[in-house]
C-alpha cells in the first residue's frame, strides 16, 4: 500500500480541526497542571487525531459497512440464534429513566429500574421452572462459572468436594472450559448413533465424585434428549446435579421447562432466546437460575421486594459473592423484558413453533446437495456435512466463503466435532420462507459449482472486501492496531 494511499485514507488528522462542541461546564474548574504535577500528567501531549464530524461519521459508517449483521443479511449461525432484535426493544432502553440511570444512585431513587429487573428475574424463573434467578452474569459463559461456583459451594456446604463434571461430546466449547475455571475436572461422554447422551456409557462415569453433568437440550445438535428424565434420575441418585446450558432456549419456550426435565440450574443468553443485541464483544447478559436448594449460594446483592419497596440484599451467608460489578448489563435487561411482555406466553411458545419448523422446513430443503447424519426431526437446528464435497476436494470452510459472495453470513461450520465437515443451520424464527428458500437455493447451487467448477468455490470469496486470508497467520500474529508508514519508520 503506497504512502498516498495511506494519507488519503487514514491520516485524515489536520492540526486546528475539531468535530466537537462542548458545553460549559457546570462544575468548578480544576487546575490539572496543578493538582496532578509530577504524578499523572503525561510527559507529551498525546498524539490524538483532529478530525472534523463528517470525517468521523464517515469513517465509522464505513466500517459498519464492512460488517455483516442480521439487520443487513440472513445470518443462520448455528448454536448462537442470530435473531432479529426488535426496534421497540431500542426504544425502551433510550427511555431517559432507563438510559441514564446511575448504578450508584440510591436505591429509592431507582424503583423503576429495581422493578422491572426483579419481574425479569420473576419471568425468567417461570419461563425456565427455576425457583429464583439471578441476573448478574454478563454472558452465557460467566453464568455456567457462576453455576458452577454455586455447584461446588452446595457440595462443600453437605461436606462432599466432588471434582468431576460430565460433558457430552457434543456440547459447547465453553462448558468444559467454565468447569476448569471452576477447579473441576471434565468428563466427557460419548453420543450414541442416533446423536444423543449415550445412556448405558453416561452410567459407568457416574459416581460418588459427580459434581455435576453440563446438558442442553434439545442438544447441539439440535436433537432432543429424549431419554432426559432418565438421565436426570441417574445424575440426582449419585448426588449430582444436573447443570442445563440455555443457548438452545429457543426450542422450547411455552412447550416445557428445564425444571419439568429434573434440571438443578439454568442459564440463559438473554442476545440469544431474548434479542437482546449480540457480538461484538457485549455487553453480555447470562442470568442464571436455581431450583430452591441452591437459592442461599446464589449472587449478591439480590433484587427483592419488601413490602412496596425495592432493595438490594446481601445478607446472605452462604452466597458465592458478587460475580459483576454493579448488577449486570442493565440495558440487556430493558431489551429482554420488553420482549417478554410483547410477545407474552403465546407469542413465546408461537416463537419455538416456528423456529422448529424453520429448521425442519430447511433441513429437507438441503437433504438433495448435503449428507445428512441424523435423519429424525430437528430442533431449532441442524448439522449437515460436506463428507461428499470434501471427496472431490472441496471442504466445509470453502463452501463457507463461497456463501459470502451471495451476502450471506456462513453457518458455523466444524462443531460440534463429532461430525465430520459440519455445518450447524439455525435459520430462527424470525426469518421468512422466502429468504430460507432462496439461501437454500444458494447452497444447491454452490453444491453444483463443487461438482462442475470447484475452482470458483476454491478461490472464494469474490465480492469480499478482502479476499481469502491466510487465517491461520492471522490467529498466530494478529495485527490488533492500525500503524501508518510513519509511525513503522520510528
């Protein structure tokens, strides 16, 4: 890239330029120089860009545009429901009395906000058939630690230290990673043929040192467990508890319940099941929730109502403590409570109808280009496998870079591992048959280019900003800042 280019494109910094207009201030002034000499202050000015608001507001449009989200293209990533999020939830969440509440400002001052976080908590519980819910943890992951830590906190209390947790094979990578974080080991159990918990193999790990077995289900492969009231039995004869990973929520709202399946603790990605925003980083939302055993390790403070009021309460011994500062993504939780009220209990269970069907709907659809490994019906999801195109020499990954030529975001592709060249298709129920029909057609047709000009499929992507990259360079040595030519030379 020449040194012009660079001046043109990114060195857009003019000394005197300025895109802001600050207000006076309110508050008294503070001699900085003063106060902070010999201490804080920088020994040189920072080097911060002077850019005018045009070239600002350009840049970062630029960038969203660079990016694919579900507002801008189907995005049927498998395991992480990108659902669309509904305009209203925004809205509330850009209420004054939600947007700039301080989470320092005294408790009476904030009963609104208490309010609605305490009838979250109270709707999650019924939702999921726990018995309280803690809305605390600020993603799906740091909910599973959190249920982990009360997991390990119920068993030292009867005076047991169990270490293992048991993981089947086809869960999420962040299961067996929370347990380590927890100080537990992982045991992983094998699926049958049919892509369930292999039963008769979960019964020989049980023992006097579970802690725990991590499930979701349907699982995901987006198949129903359905031997789960047995498996419950088994986990809960030993002493166990039984651990349920909420990313797949979406199948079963309004039809059952973790609880009614013998599940102890549950959590949930409220950007998954709850449109809440998702990617980039957060801000996350995981709350978790406990049957009534559990309820004196949960999280503090907790939200309760006394009398009226709203309060927060830390009087309670037995809590593993604060796991995030302040109580959560608060927006997260305007989001997710606006849509639980919108939709309400048949909208919720209208919501897992069409997902299920969704799946089914397109699962059929790629049968003809694509093998399929579990032929009952699906989920939410599915997996299919590109055993066949990888035979003429074209993998999962290429067929995946194929697609972003058509403006369509991938599917996840390699996971669960138990699949051989997977692809796992969640289409969500917020997206129209026309849409899944005409990404249904995309795929036959990159099935037929595999068949007839493999190259194109190869050599893809074609229409990307960038082309195919060297991604094993990039997780190696990533570059993480922008560095002009003059700033290489010093």
């Amino acid at each position: 890239m020449t040194t012009e280019y660079h001046d043109l494109i990114f060195e857009r910094s003019q000394p005197g330029r300025t895109g802001a207009s600050l207000p006076d201030s309110d508050v008294d002034a503070v001699d900085v120089q003063k106060k902070f000499a010999g201490h804080l202050l920088r020994d040189q000015p920072a080097e911060l860009p002077e850019v005018d608001e045009l070239q600002v507001v350009r840049h970062y449009t630029a960038l969203s545009r660079k990016n694919h989200g579900i507002d801008n293209g189907f995005y049927p990533l498998g395991s992480c429901t990108m659902k669309y999020n509904p305009k209203i939830n925004e809205d509330m969440a850009n209420l004054d009395g939600f947007q700039f509440v301080h989470p320092y400002q005294p408790e009476e001052t904030v009963q609104g906000s208490l309010q609605l976080m305490h009838e979250l908590q109270e709707d999650l519980a019924e939702i999921t058939g726990m018995d309280e819910v803690t809305l605390q943890p600020s993603a799906g992951a740091q909910g599973e630690w959190t249920g982990l830590m009360m997991v390990k906190a119920y068993h030292e209390q009867k005076g047991e230290s169990r270490k293992k947790v048991l993981i089947p094979d086809s869960a999420h990578g962040t299961n067996p990673a929370s347990a380590t974080v927890a100080g537990f080991e992982t045991v992983t159990i094998p699926s049958n043929e049919e892509g369930l918990v292999y039963v008769e193999e979960l019964k020989k790990y049980v023992d006097d040192d579970t802690a725990a077995l991590m499930l979701t289900n349907p699982n995901t492969l987006g198949l129903f467990e359905k031997d789960i009231v047995e498996i419950a039995s088994i986990i809960h004869e030993a002493g166990g508890l039984l651990y349920y990973d909420g990313a797949n929520a979406n199948a079963i709202l309004g039809k059952t319940t973790p609880g009614k399946m013998g599940f102890d603790i549950v959590h949930l990605n409220l950007h998954k099941t709850f449109t809440t925003p998702h990617g980039g980083g957060g801000p996350g939302a995981g709350p978790v929730g406990v049957k009534e055993k559990l309820i004196p390790y949960l999280p503090v403070p907790r939200i309760e109502k006394q009398g009226e009021t709203y309060v927060f309460n830390s009087e309670y011994p037995q809590s593993i403590g604060r796991v995030k500062g302040y109580y959560g993504n608060f927006g997260m939780f305007v989001r997710a409570y606006t849509y639980i009220r919108t939709m309400g209990a048949e909208g919720l269970s209208e919501v897992s109808e069409s997902a299920v069907l969704h799946a089914n709907y397109l699962l059929k659809k790629l049968e003809p280009y694509f093998d399929v490994p579990y032929q009952q019906v699906c989920k939410h999801e599915f997996v299919i496998s590109g055993a066949r195109q990888k035979k003429l020499g074209v993998r999962t990954l290429d067929i995946a870079k194929r697609l972003l030529d058509f403006g369509y975001h991938p599917p996840t592709i390699y996971f669960p591992l138990n699949v051989e060249e997977c692809m796992m298709v969640e289409p969500t129920e917020t997206e129209s048959k026309e849409t899944i029909d005409a990404f249904a057609h995309v795929l036959g047709e990159i099935a037929r280019e595999v068949e007839e000009e493999p190259e194109k499929v190869l050599e893809a992507p074609h229409t990307t900003v960038v082309g195919r990259l060297d991604e094993v360079q990039a997780a190696r040595k990533p570059v993480l800042r922008y560095m002009s030519d003059k700033t290489q030379e010093s």
